[in-house]
C-alpha cells in the first residue's frame, strides 16, 4: 500500500484539533464511526487512514498504543503529540507550503514522512528568507 502523505498530514491536523489534554483519541475516532461532521479525514477510506495511524506509529510524532495483529491495525489510542509531532504539524501546517512540499516531493519516485518533513522545513525556510530584509 502507497502511503497517502495528504492523509498523515490531515490525520495529524485532526488529532491536534480534536483531542483534548488528558484525553485519548481511539481507532474509531478516526473512521466513519465517531468523526464529527465535515470531518477533514472524510475524504479518505478506512484503510487509508488506518495505514496513516500505523506509519504514524513508527514516527516519534505522537504518544500512542498501537495493536497490529496480522498485518491488520486493530487498536490505536493517541494521548498526544510529541514535541517533535508540534515541529512537523507546525512545518507543514501552512497550505502554501504544504503545496510547494509536494510539489518538491512530487520528483521522487517514493519518500519517507521524514525527508517530507525535511523539504517542508527547507521550502518554509527559503520562504521565510523572503520577507528578511537583506543588509
């Protein structure tokens, strides 16, 4: 299964607007079953999200419990996001960069949620240089 990088992104975005502190968001929170109205994960299937929640695993993005059993992803609990979760959301968050990132991206035959991460700072980054006044 290709992973769908428009879906880690916007799994991401959900988990930071729907979870409240002390709280956990579980597996049926991100499918059809318990997703608040215009949901942005609405656009997406289950397996696509699942296999999102089960890359995300593998990231230090987030505090979560993660149970596969046969290739198949039968629990996920999510507490929090991790510092290092805040650093990618707040990289790619912005959708002008978030577009140019995978408008970069887009060159490479397959890419790893990592090296993402790297060509949306690199992208933010040069952004960023445009509005510094040189001296």
């Amino acid at each position: 299964m290709r992973l769908n990088h428009d879906c880690v992104r916007d799994v991401m975005l959900f988990i930071e607007e729907e979870q409240e502190l002390g709280m956990a968001l579980h597996l049926p929170d991100f499918l059809n079953q318990k997703k608040p109205a215009k949901s942005r994960l609405d656009k997406y299937d289950a397996e696509t999200i699942k296999y999102s929640l089960m890359k995300l695993d593998e990231t230090n993005y987030l505090n979560d419990n993660c149970v596969i059993t046969q290739y198949q992803l039968i629990e996920f609990d999510v507490t929090s996001i991790t510092w290092n979760g805040h650093k990618f959301l707040d990289t790619i968050r912005d959708p002008k960069i978030w577009k140019t990132t995978k408008n970069v991206a887009s060159h490479l035959e397959s890419i790893s949620i990592t090296l993402l991460s790297n060509i949306a700072s690199n992208v933010l980054e040069s952004y960023i240089q445009k509005f510094i006044p040189k001296v």
